[in-house]
C-alpha cells in the first residue's frame, strides 16, 4: 500500500497525464497490479515482466513457501553489511492485500514469463553460500513448477490478454530480452490508443 500511495503521489506532483499504461517486474508486478485495482482511472493498459504473484504462494506448500521466501530475498549479506537498515518487502501482506482488493478491470494486458528454469541452478546456490545450507536442493523444481501456475493465472486476469512464455530468458526479461519488452509495451499503447479493452482482433 506504501508503494502505491507513493505513485500515486508521484502522478500527481509530476502531472503525469491519466490514464496511462504501467509495466512492473517482478515484485514491481504486485505493485503496479494493486495500483490499478485502487486507482482504475488512472490505468488503462498493463505489462507485467516475469511479475510475482499470490500463485506463486498458492501452488505452493507452507514449507515449500517458507524456502521459496528466502530465495525471494536473494543473498542479503554483503548489502546489510554495508546498509544494515535496507528496506525490504514481505510478500505476504502484499498478496492479502491484492486479495482483499477490486478486480482489476478490463484492459489491454501482456503477461511476459522467464522461460530459463530454476529448478538446476539452485544446488549451485547453496554450494557457493547464496542459499542456505538447509534449503532443498529441488526447491528450484518446486518453483518452476509453482511459477508456471502464477503466470498463466495471472493471464487470465482479463478477458483477451496476451501470455508470451517462449521468451529464451531469465527472470530479468526486460535484460535478456529488452526488445520483447519494448514491442510488448508497444503492442499494449497501440491498444489502447485504438479504444480496445483487450488485445483480442
């Protein structure tokens, strides 16, 4: 809710025009989504770029979550030595918040997934130190199989969005893959330029 309040302020003090169109990665995901839930006028089009959602905790067990939060966090330890006082998000009330939320109203919408699986990268994780030695050596498997519920679910938001799952990359997409990006926010401003509520033909 800080998040939101804190763009919303944003708009308003940069006189940005409403609505417009709202991109958000990964944690960026919830934000911009329960942004567009609060203040619908001001959004009229979406990209959501390998974005977290509450499925991800859903298709998981409360274990398989609690590992899945500290592989959220990536390895901390060199930044709090340097800045102890890191701010640092907790998904969970952020998920309770976008359930108790309005649903996000029809708009056109591009859901990018990382297709690069986590699932044979992580026993490499804990060998260096990244992760903890106690977390699961498939916990990768469990997300990529978790995470491919998350996305599809979160395509099916609204009515006629557009799901891209063959995008050869990472979680970093706008990175690996920036053109794809762009073209995807490119698609979704065209839409809504031409009055369209969906990215159906």
């Amino acid at each position: 809710a800080d998040s939101v309040a804190d763009i919303h302020s944003l708009v308003a003090v940069a006189t940005i025009e409403t609505p417009f169109v709202i991109v958000g990665h990964s944690y960026g995901g919830l934000i911009v989504r329960l942004y567009a839930m609060t203040y619908p006028a001001d959004v009229d089009g979406m990209v959501l770029v390998d974005a977290l959602s509450e499925g991800l905790r859903a298709a998981e067990t409360p274990e398989e979550w609690a590992h899945q939060k500290i592989i959220l966090d990536g390895d901390l330890t060199e930044t709090l030595k340097i800045y102890p006082d890191i701010e640092r998000a907790d998904a969970d009330p952020s998920f309770d918040e976008l359930y108790a939320a309005p649903p996000l109203q029809p708009m056109p919408l591009v859901v990018l997934s990382a297709d690069h699986p986590w699932g044979p990268l992580v026993p490499g994780f804990i060998t260096d130190g990244s992760l903890p030695p106690d977390t699961p050596p498939d916990i990768g498997y469990v997300t990529d199989r978790a995470q491919k519920e998350a996305q599809a679910n979160l395509a099916a938001l609204v009515p006629g969005s557009k799901h891209v799952v063959n995008t050869d990359s990472g979680h970093e997409i706008h990175k690996d893959q920036p053109q794809l990006v762009l073209d995807s926010i490119r698609e979704v401003v065209d839409a809504v330029r031409a009055g369209k509520t969906s990215l159906e033909p």
